[in-house]
C-alpha cells in the first residue's frame, strides 16, 4: 500500500508557518530577557543590608529631606534625661560629618537596628547625641539614604 505525500491543509498556508515561528522565536527571546534580567537584579545592591555604611560628609550638601525619628534600642535608666526617641536630621547629619552602620534587620518586619557616630543628628533636645545604638524603619532609612545621594562604594564596590 502507497502512503499518500503529506500535503498541507487548505487551511493551513505559508502565512500560519510563518507567524507560528515567529509567535516561537519572540516566546524564547522574552524567556531568556527574563533570565538576564533577574541574574542582573540578583546581582545589584538593591535594599539595605548588615553592614552598610551610611556616611554624611561634613558639610556636604544633602538633599531636602524631611527629619526622621528613631528609638533608641538601649534601655534607659528611668532617671534619665534622654528621651526614647530621637530625631536624625539630614542636613544636622551632613554638617557636622558621621556615619550610620546597618547591625541588624529583623526577619520579620521591616525594622533595623543601627548605630550612630558623629557629631550631632538634630539640633535642640531630640538631638541623638555623638554616638547612639537606635531602631529605625526600613522606609525612615531609605530616606536618609536618599537624602545623602545614595550609598558610597570603594574601588571593589563594597559599600562605605
């Protein structure tokens, strides 16, 4: 017996193949973009992290931003004039010079541990003082990252 020679249908036309291959090809060309894409973003410093430094130059220009409030993560003695929160002033930040160190980040919310060093973090009593260990948000940290222009990387890209 004689196999009939395949024949496309009469529906079936040039412009099908076509379009399929091509439908195929933006398919593969949309999942490898997607690869790249995510080996890019699994690459970059996106959010912070232990360890980042926070450096405000001394009289560095800072962006206009808006003061935050910390509290502080040590107990105070109750006879103390220090109150449990303290405010962190950009530009009080950026005048006088100091640094923020990123300790701890908590698994589950959006809360970080951080230590202060510098001169002074606002004017007036909500002041921090030159050296504070505080808990702040995740979004009250973007905003002094923000403020100071981003984190500082050396010649390896660490962050300083």
């Amino acid at each position: 017996m004689k196999l009939p020679k395949w024949r496309p249908r009469d529906s079936e036309t040039a412009a099908d193949t076509f379009d399929s291959l091509l439908t195929a090809c933006t398919v593969v060309l949309l999942l490898a973009s997607l690869g790249g894409l995510a080996a890019l973003f699994g690459s970059l410093h996106i959010g912070l992290r232990v360890g980042d430094i926070l450096v405000f130059r001394p009289n560095a220009s800072v962006a206009d931003s808006l003061p935050v409030t910390a509290t502080r993560s040590a107990a105070l003695p109750p006879q103390s004039a220090l109150a449990a929160t303290c405010t962190l002033d950009p530009a009080v930040m950026a005048h006088g010079g100091g640094s923020i160190v990123v300790e701890t980040q908590s698994l589950t919310k959006p809360v970080y541990r951080v230590h202060w060093a510098g001169t002074h973090t606002s004017t007036g009593v909500a002041d921090c003082g030159s050296s504070a260990n505080l808990t702040m948000s995740r979004m009250d940290l973007q905003t002094l990252v923000n403020a100071i222009g981003g984190f500082s990387f050396d010649s390896q890209g660490n962050v300083l």
